[in-house]
C-alpha cells in the first residue's frame, strides 16, 4: 500500500468533510461579541481593540473580495474564512496524528521503511478518529463558524506541531533545519493572529532534544523543557514587547534630547537590530556555530513574522473610522501591545480581595506624543497592601468579586481569608470550573449554553448517564421538556473521553518520549493558560475558546485510541481485522457521536439578530443622530451594519465605556462617513491623556441647580479659583454640584421637531436633574458639552440597553421610540414611578417602525437560538410588543394594537427559554385578549404555564432549590403564575384559568398554603 497517497488522501478528506460542514453551519452574517468588529476592521483595514490582530485582518480582507462586491456577503465569506482554517487545521492534525502513529510501529521517524496493510489501516484509522473528533468538538466548532482569531490561531499551531514531526523525520538530513526556520516564522507570523501559538514552544524544545541527543536523561529533559520555557518568556516579552519598549525609549532620546524628529529613534534601533542580526548570522557561519546560527535566523524569521504589526501603525496613522487606541507613535503602540487599558492581573505575589491600601509608590513614567516632543502624561503606581500573598488567585475587589469568592469560598462577611481559601479557589474554581468543566463539555457532554457560574442549573458538563449527572447537578430524573429538547443539550456518555485516556494510557505505555511531547502540549495550552490568565470569576461570557489548543492535544490521543484497542483486538482476531473494528468503533465514539450531538447546536445558517439587532437601534433613530451605546453586544454589531454594509451611516455611533479615553474623544471630533462630528467645543489640550482622566465630585453645597454650561467651565478650567489642592500639592478640577440644569430654547426644539407631533406644550422651559456619579470622566464631559452645544440641533439617543448610570440622571426626558431613547426637554408627568422613572413612549413612531422598519433575526425560524440571542425576548415582548400594544389601547387604537400582537406572534419563537419570560410575555397575552386574538394568547399563555410548572417541578426536586439560581427561578415563576391568575380571570379562558389554578393548588405552599 502506498503509505503517503493514502495519507494525503484522507488528511485532505477529513478537511473537506469538517470545512464543507462548517461551511453548511457558519452564521450567514456577523454574530455576536468581536465578530463585528472584526469583520468592519478586516473589510476597511482598520484597528481593532488591544493587542490587535493584523495578519487575521489581512488574511479575512483577502476573503471579503470573494462576496464580488456584495456588501452582504462579506461577512459570510469571512466566516468561511474561519471555516477553511479550521478544515486545515484538521488536515494537519491528520497528518501529526499518522506521523505519531506510524513512529509506534516502526520504533523510529523514518519513511523509508514501509508499513504492513494491517498497520496502515491502524494508523489511518486513528488519524481519521481523532481528526474528524477533534473537528466536531463544542469548542473547535464554535470559533470554525464565525470570524473570530481562534480558527486561525488553531491552524497555527496544528501547522508548527506538524512541522516539528516533519523536522523529527527528517533531522539527519541535509537542510533539514529549515523546517525550524519554519516554525520561527509561523510562531512570528501568529503573533499577528494570536499569542496562544506560542505555547507550543516547550513541547517542540522536547522533541528537538529527544531527537538530537545521543542520550535522553532526566537531566536532559528538564534542561530541554527550561530552555523552551525561556525561549516562549523571550518571545513573549522580549520580541513582543520590549523590543518596542527599547525602540520607544530610543526615540524618547533622539528626540527629546537629540532634537531630532519622531521615529528617528525607531529608525535607529531597527538598524542596530538588523544590523546585530545580520552581523551574528555572519560570525555564526564564519565560526561555524550551527546552534547560534540557527537561533539567530529563527529570531530573524520571528521578527519578521511579528513585522506584520506595521499594519497597525500603517492604518492607524490614516486615521480610520475604527482606530482603536490610535496607536500611531511608538509610545502609544506600546501601550496598545501591552493591552495597558485591560489592567493587569497578579501572578506571582498579590493582595487578598479585602486587603486595605496601606501605601503608593511611583512605579515609571507613561509618556504621549506632543507637538515636538515626548512629554510624562502621567505615572505609574504601585500599591501595598496590608495583607499580601504569594499565588493570589482571589485578588479582584471589583463589582461582585468580593461577594462572589466570600460565597464560593463560604466565608462569613467578616472573615479573612486564607492561604487555604486561595488554593481552594484555584483548584476548585480556576481549574475545575474555567478549565476542567470545559475540557469535559468536549469529551463528555454539556448541560445546555446557558453561562455558568456555579449554579447547578446552568453550563455545567454532563454525561448523558442519569446516576452520575443526577449525583453531580441533581434533578437529572425530573428534566422538563425545555431542557429534554435543549438542542444545546449534548451528552456524549463518557465515549470520546474514553477513547482519548485509553489512548493516552496507551501512548505513555508504547513510546513515552512521544507521550510526553503530547502531554506538553496539552499542558501548556491548558492549565498553563489557568496559571497565566489567573481569572477573576463573572467573567462577561464563557471562556473555553481559550483552551482549544488543549482539546486538540487530546484529540490526538482521541485517535491513539484507535490503535489501543486494535492493539486488544489482535489477541482475538486478525490484525487488519481488529484495525478495522477498532477504526469503526472509533468513528462511532468519537466523530459520528460528537457530530450527530453538536450539529443542531452549531449550526448558525438560519440566524441573524446580531445584524438586525443593530439594524433596529438605527431604525429607532431619526437622521443624522447620535446614538450612545455601552456594551460589545451594543457596539460591534452597529460598526459591523454601518461600516460594511453601509446601512444608516448619518448616525453617530458613540461608545461610552469607549469615550472615557482621550483617543476616542479627540476622534469624536472628526466626520465619519455620512455622520458629523460631534458638538463636543473642548479643547484637545484640555482632555489629553494625563489631562482630567477623571474629575471627582465633592460637594460644595451650592444652592439650587446649576447650568451646565457653567460646571464645564469650572471643570475644564485652568485657573487655580476653580481647582482645590490634594494633599501631594497637586491642583486637580472637581464638580461641584450633582445638581445640573439645561434652559431649554424652545424654537430651537420646534425648529428640530424634536418633540412629536401635539406634544409641543409638555416642552419645558429648563430640564433639571440630580447627576447619577461620583465622578466626570470624558464621557459624561462629552455628554455635558453636547448637551450645551447641540442645542436640539441633532437627536440623542440612548440605546434601550445601556445602563441606566449612564444616562447622567437624564432619566425622566427620555422618551421610547423603540430600541433606542431618544433625549425630549419634556415633562409628560406620568413617567415617575416608585422604582424610578420609566421612559415615555412615542407610540405612534414606535407603531410605525414596528411595522415598518423592524427585523427580527429569524428568531422564529431558526432551529437554535444562542443565549446571547434570547436573552433579548424578554426586551422584545414586553418593551417593544407589550407595552406599545397597551399603549395603543390605551388610545382606542384597537386596530393597530391587533397589528403589533399579531406582529409578535409571527415573529417570535414558538418555545419558552428561560423562567423571566413568562412574566415578560404578560402585556403581550393581555392585549391578544382585548383585541381579540384569544386563540394565540391561549396558545402563548399554555406554553408559559406548562414551562413554569416542568421547571418548578424540577427546581424543588433534590438539591436544587436550595442553589441560589433555582430560587431566583422559583420566584419568578411563582410571579408569574400570579400574573397569568390575573390574566386568566380577566379574560375568562377557562382553559387558561384551568392550568392557573392547577399550578396555584400544585405549587400552594409557597404562598402560604393556598
């Protein structure tokens, strides 16, 4: 048999076959998170967030050309970008697995021996298994079908794993060592997709000296393994990022001491570095020195793959529309490669969460670009604590952190922790819950897609064997039909996680040198990354994409364990016979089980809410407005439908948790495509980076309330009057008063019609509120002076998902026109309530774009929604459905009000996802009553009821009521039944009454026995 046709064959099989189903699952549009603005940064050739991504940009622009033109299209043919890195990916994890195998037979990497058919089966087998296993894990899966940097990454490191094999086979050869050029380039060449190549390192310093050394010894090994880990440290930090360090203090002397211009440093230093590489290469041949001739090509090659970050500084010098940090000197490129805006989290010595502050100290310098010269914008500080601990793993004392670790931990409110709590927290939550859980969502089988955070209910992994699920979560034998049919409910009963430690245990027992290699690989793409990212928890999304370097370490004995238990067979029966059992087997276990799981799952054809969703906050806006926004979920799509598609480009979209940054500020200044800059007069000078980062607020006791424009000119002024002294010496702006007002130019409110239509005479004479903070960032300086420049000249908007401290205390003048609130200087008086102030419709605009104007994702046509897809209903059914239905009424437009219901009905999906929505459905199912849509209030009324019952049932089974999400739950069906009640009588559906008052007897003792 010929060993290399067929092992070409199949590798590019198995790719075929996973690229052509990702192909066939890939979301047709951007999806949520990064994706969008990934795909607007790649499609423009733009600057993305902190650390960057520019070869994935480079290489996804390159598939954007594919859609001829559609601006529709390109996003789907960037996923498909990520579709045909992920197929290659499998290709090479083919071929490692078959080289791997193939070594076990023969003793050693040599071709030139030829396999027996029996063995060849065996080997093809397992490349097969473990290829195709690997292609349909949740994980791989996820990153393959949107456009994201981690199909990418993958690639990268199944093409330097794969590459060292090849090297292993051909080491004594002439030349053999440009495969190890190869590997410095892709390693260099990665950096610009993402840094988790790089920890492939180690395992390759493994095989280099198991390969080269005349004799393996333990000593051998753990030298091998120091000298990877410091070649990754020096390419981590050395190449990454003190060489930019070194460049940038290089230019910091050549032009603040030397006189000369920006970059000339650079220059100098990129000279000295080329020229040092160029002459060590030089005295390495003239000396012969292999080892420090081929260290220093592959550094050169590194360099030279890292280069690719020219584009940053490239583009960001144009200015584009998308210019995250602006990174256009060398100083700022610094801080973005550092991702200094993301903090830094301890690893080796730390704080404990409810350590006191104990003293500050100057740590360096943080240096910005001026008009001729570098100049301190601010400085570093290090901060003592009072009580400090090697290994901090529960450091955070942000938000909910503290509460959270004093829960998991089981800490009273006053306790201190402990060493033993910081050990807890690491195995218990850093490794078992961020790693271990998703390593067996892999191989094992997953609960549903619903984020856990230690709830029983949510995220965790399952089997699919009800004893040992039932023992772990609880509640396995009482499942409501929600969860029964949960498409992301996948239980693979241990099967592929078998295959995998038999291969393993398998591997380590034939060729333990291998083994190793492998086992380091999973290592330090798995619990390595535990140790390096050191997590704090509530992390804003699950985290396992992080990990799937790991999962493709163990996807390589997924295959092995092909040949383990061919290995078992032979005792039985004929070699080539128990290759073949074993190969089928192992396609049923592994590929054929994770596929048949995971495919309804991951297939994301039929969605699109993420763009429609960003569509809508537009459509909700009237021309040329600027529409604030806060999250990623808010932000990335909307760059995503503007910059791609070019739909609504007169609006401006403004990030707040963006626009505290003084780059982003100075950028709001400019036009951008159809959208004005906007009416921001500040200074740059006045907002620069070191220049009012924040104003604190200290009340001065000021009486009434004070003109806006008045409290800008006491923040942003540069007279001493206006500053109070810290105790460093220090003059520092404040606000003075929380108390702020707007007088109102009415004809400019009816010039702009600002206000609908018959709500003239609710226009104010001065808007008035309470400032929501204890600060002024440049964001809300930004709001303040649009608020006293813009003066009605353009709309404001909100979206309906920013958080309500963000609106400055505007709360009360703003008015619903759906997805987005738009800021009237109106008093309706009837939008104060006791929880705070609900916004004011604008029912007739609201109707309209309803009808008209509003897309729904196919959310009821698709055959899966993720969770970041129908956490939205709830938004849906009761603020945009709901409530403009009872507004309609409310007016006698019974009519419309049957519209909108019916609108909903058509357009939402035909199941219930999560215990909030039943109440949320709850104006909804009232107006389908009076406008007499009986039969779809009873049908959405029934499915609620029926949800409620199922998951009450299985929250007060076992153990789960008492873990705080069932009690959440609970209380928000027991609502909802009281809700329902009141429906249910009003409108006299006996059917409906029925089911209510069942539920009331079934579930009594939680109201008191009734």
């Amino acid at each position: 048999m010929n060993y290399n046709k067929i092992n070409n064959l199949l590798g590019w099989a198995c790719a075929i076959i996973a690229t052509l189903a990702y192909v066939l699952t890939a979301e047709r549009t951007a999806s949520w998170w990064d994706c969008g603005e990934f795909i607007a940064s790649a499609y423009k050739m733009q600057i993305v967030h902190q650390p960057g991504a520019p070869l994935f940009l480079m290489i996804q622009n390159l598939f954007s050309n594919l859609a001829l033109g559609d601006k529709m299209q390109i996003a789907f043919w960037m996923n498909i970008g990520s579709a045909v890195c992920s197929g290659l990916t499998i290709l090479f994890l083919f071929w490692s697995i078959t080289a791997l195998g193939r070594k076990i037979f023969l003793g050693k990497a040599d071709l030139s021996v030829p396999l027996n058919e029996s063995d060849v089966i065996r080997v093809m087998g397992a490349g097969v298994v473990g290829a195709l296993a690997y292609a349909f894990t949740d994980t791989f899966w996820f990153s393959a079908v949107e456009s994201e940097v981690y199909a990418m990454s993958s690639l990268c490191t199944a093409v330097v794993f794969w590459a060292i094999l090849k090297w292993e086979v051909r080491a004594d050869e002439q030349g053999a060592d440009r495969w190890l050029i190869l590997i410095a380039y892709v390693m260099g060449l990665s950096i610009g997709v993402h840094l988790l190549n790089l920890l492939v390192i180690p395992a390759i310093a493994l095989v280099i000296y198991v390969r080269r050394a005349k004799e393996v010894t333990t000593k051998g090994v753990v030298k091998s393994l120091l000298i990877g880990v410091i070649v990754l440290a020096l390419i981590l930090w050395g190449v990454i990022q003190y060489l930019i360090k070194f460049a940038a203090f290089a230019d910091l002397f050549f032009v603040n001491t030397l006189g000369l211009g920006f970059g000339s440093g650079v220059t100098f230093f990129a000279l000295l570095v080329v020229g040092g590489l160029v002459y060590g290469i030089w005295y390495s041949i003239k000396k012969v020195k292999p080892i420090l001739n081929i260290a220093l090509i592959s550094l050169g090659f590194v360099i030279f793959g890292y280069s690719s970050f020219a584009m940053i500084l490239i583009r960001a010098k144009a200015n584009p529309t998308l210019n995250n940090s602006d990174p256009d000197n060398v100083f700022s490129f610094l801080s973005y490669l550092n991702r200094e805006q993301y903090g830094d989290e301890p690893l080796f010595k730390g704080r404990f969460f409810d350590a006191k502050l104990t003293d500050i100290s100057e740590s360096g310098k943080i240096y910005r670009k001026d008009k001729d010269k570098y100049v301190v914008a601010k400085t570093k500080t290090d901060y003592k604590y009072d009580r400090e601990t090697l290994f901090p793993r529960i450091y955070s004392e942000k938000g909910d952190h503290p509460a959270f670790y004093r829960q998991y931990l089981g800490l009273g409110p006053n306790e201190q922790p402990t060493f033993a709590d910081n050990l807890k927290f690491f195995f218990g939550y850093q490794i078992g819950h961020m790693y271990g859980r998703y390593f067996m969502w892999n191989f094992a089988g997953r609960q549903n897609d619903v984020q856990g955070h230690g709830s029983v209910l949510e995220g965790n992994w399952i089997s699919g064997i009800k004893p040992i699920d039932n023992a772990l979560i609880g509640g396995q034998y009482d499942l409501p039909t929600s969860e029964k049919e949960n498409p992301a409910r996948n239980t693979y009963f241990f099967l592929p996680l078998l295959l995998g430690l038999v291969g393993a245990y398998w591997h380590f027992g034939k060729n333990q040198r291998d083994a190793g290699v492998v086992f380091l690989l999973f290592f330090f793409t798995g619990l390595a990354i535990v140790l390096y990212l050191n997590q704090s928890p509530l992390q804003p999304r699950e985290r396992d994409y992080a990990y799937a370097g790991s999962f493709y370490a163990f996807s390589i004995w997924v295959g092995l364990g092909v040949l383990a238990i061919a290995d078992f067979l032979t005792k039985k029966v004929s070699a080539k016979t128990a290759g073949m059992v074993a190969t089928v087997v192992g396609l049923f276990a592994g590929p054929v089980l994770l596929a048949s799981q995971n495919w309804d799952d991951h297939d994301r054809s039929h969605k699109f809410l993420a763009r429609d969703m960003a569509r809508n906050y537009l459509e909700s806006c009237a021309p040329n407005a600027i529409l604030f926004s806060y999250g990623d979920n808010d932000t990335y799509p909307l760059w995503y439908v503007q910059e791609v598609e070019g739909f609504r480009t007169d609006v401006r979209v403004v990030n707040l948790s963006l626009l505290s940054s003084d780059w982003y500020m100075r950028q709001m200044l400019e036009k951008v495509n159809d959208a004005d800059a906007l009416p921001i007069d500040i200074d740059p000078e006045k907002f620069k980076d070191g220049v009012r980062d924040v104003i604190y607020y200290q009340d001065f006791q000021i009486p009434g309330h004070i003109e806006v424009r008045d409290l800008l000119d006491v923040m942003l002024s540069d007279n001493a009057q206006n500053k109070v002294q810290l105790q460093g010496g220090e003059w520092v702006n404040l606000l003075p008063t929380k108390n702020m007002k707007l007088t109102v130019d009415k004809n400019a409110v009816l010039a702009n019609k600002v206000v609908p239509k018959g709500w003239e005479d609710a226009i104010v004479d001065t808007m008035e509120w309470t400032y929501s903070m204890n600060y002024v960032s440049r964001a809300e300086l930004s709001i303040m002076a649009m608020l006293a420049n813009n003066n009605w000249k353009r709309p404001i908007y909100f979206t309906s998902t920013t958080p309500e401290v963000n609106y400055i205390g505007l709360d009360k003048y703003l008015v619903s026109e759906g997805f987005a609130m738009r800021l009237m200087p109106i008093n309706t008086g009837s939008n104060e309530s006791e929880e705070g102030f609900a916004p004011v419709t604008d029912v007739d605009g609201v109707y309209n774009t309803i009808i008209n104007k509003y897309k729904w994702g196919n959310m009821s046509g698709s055959s899966y929604l993720d969770p970041d897809s129908y956490r939205y209903i709830s938004l849906y059914v009761s603020s945009i459905f709901g409530e403009t239905a009872q507004n309609l009424l409310h007016e006698g437009k019974k009519e419309e009000a049957r519209k909108v219901v019916v609108n909903a009905y058509e357009n939402m999906p035909k199941r219930t996802f999560q215990m909030s929505e039943p109440m949320s459905y709850v104006l909804l199912v009232d107006a389908m009553y009076k406008t007499g849509e009986s039969a779809k209030a009873k049908e959405i009324a029934l499915r609620n009821l029926t949800f409620i019952g199922e998951n009450m049932r299985y929250y007060t089974s076992n153990k789960l009521l008492t873990n705080l999400g069932s009690e959440r739950n609970v209380r928000l069906g027991l609502m909802g039944l009281q809700r329902y009640k009141m429906i249910a009588d009003e409108s006299k559906d006996p059917d409906v009454q029925k089911a209510v008052d069942g539920l009331m007897k079934e579930f009594g003792y939680f109201f008191g026995g009734q």
